[in-house]
C-alpha cells in the first residue's frame, strides 16, 4: 500500500482548519497584507469547477463610499428578511449579520457571464457553475483560517442591485459580499448556534444507505 502524501501531523492540521473554520462578523480594520490576500485569493483559484470553466470573479471594493453604499443594501435586505420571518423577526433583529463597515478586505465574489456557452457538467445541472464558486469560495475560508484571519459571508443583498452598482455585465450575478480581516478571536462554536438561533444536526441523521431516509447500514 501507497503511503500517504501528508504525514500524520499534517492531516491533522487540515482537519483541524476545517473544524475551526468560522462565519465571522466582528472585524478589526487593520490593513491585511497584500501577500497573504494573494494566496488566499490564489487557494480559490485553485478551487475545482465543472468542465474547468473556473467562472469565478472577484471584485475587491477599496473605495470607502461604494463600502457605505454596499452596507446600505445589506441593511435593506435585512429589513426585509426581519419582516419575512414574523415572529423571530426581534430575535433576529440582535444578531450581527456582517463585517462590512470593520473588515481590512471587502470583497464580492460573482459568477462570470456568457456562462451558457459551457456545456461540459452542466447540461442537466446548470447550477454547477455555482458550486463551482461554492468551493472557491470554502477554499478561500480555509486559507485566511490558516492565516490567521476571519471571513465572513454575507448574502443579505438584492443580487440585482449590486450587480447594477458594480456595474456587472449582463448575464454575471454576484452571489457573496466576503469581509475578510483580522479579528480579536474566533468563536468557540458557529455565531448562530452561540446565539441560540440555531444547531447543528448530527451527521448520522444526513447519510443514508442506498435510498433516502434509510439509516440501516
């Protein structure tokens, strides 16, 4: 048998990231180095994506205006999503939801246009170029972790509105504003789950054998 390409103390320290990694949202605004921000933004590219259309883009915002402008649409969708959940809207109303106004690095992540013209993995699953992103995106979180650093993904925003802001060419969408920065510590477990929002499900009750539903092994 092949022996492993990572030794022992290696795995464990990927694991580890992946265990560690958090959702954050409480930023400090020092400068990020532009080193450590190209190898993250180098891990995403390195990212795999169906058929390697590789259509991921990433906008760095660093004018302090159109930073303001991003936090005012995410506040508006969060207005909205606090009516939409009725009775939990107080509730959710206390949480934190970004980073935008504290992070070092503001970023939007996309997908890029004319995605139509590959064909390769997305015949009957279009969404693929969005998973692709996906794991671009979870490469990225796993790097700043390593590094030392917080990100935060945040959703609340009407994708066609930024996109008009950002002027994105027709057909692209952005689907993530990333606040990437330092942070004082991360959090012992998932914010949501620290705030009683929400739990994690154990795994056992999301694998199944050969049919949905089916636990028996």
């Amino acid at each position: 048998m092949k022996k492993p390409d990572f030794n022992e103390s290696e795995r464990e320290a990927i694991y580890r990231v992946i265990a560690e990694r958090r959702d954050m949202r409480h930023f400090r605004a020092d400068p990020v180095d532009t080193v450590i921000l190209k190898r993250i933004l180098t891990a995403a590219h390195q990212a795999p994506s169906v058929g390697l259309m590789q259509p991921w883009r990433f906008i760095q915002i660093t004018d302090d205006q159109l930073r303001a402008t991003l936090a005012a649409l995410v506040e508006e969708e969060r207005q909205h999503t606090a009516a939409a959940l009725g009775e939990r809207r107080d509730e959710f109303m206390r949480l934190k939801v970004d980073g935008i106004r504290e992070c070092g690095v503001l970023l939007v992540a996309a997908l890029c246009d004319k995605r139509e013209v590959h064909i390769f993995g997305r015949r009957t699953i279009p969404e693929m170029d969005l998973a692709s992103v996906s794991c671009a995106i979870q490469n990225m979180w796993l790097a700043a972790r390593a590094e030392g650093l917080g990100m935060g993904w945040v959703s609340l925003f009407d994708p066609e509105q930024l996109a008009e802001l950002l002027h994105m060419p027709a057909g692209s969408q952005p689907i993530a504003i990333l606040c990437l920065g330092h942070v004082d510590k991360f959090y012992p477990a998932p914010m949501l789950k620290l705030n009683g929002w929400a739990d994690e499900r154990p795994l056992n009750e999301l694998v199944f054998q050969n049919t949905w539903g089916n636990h028996e092994s």
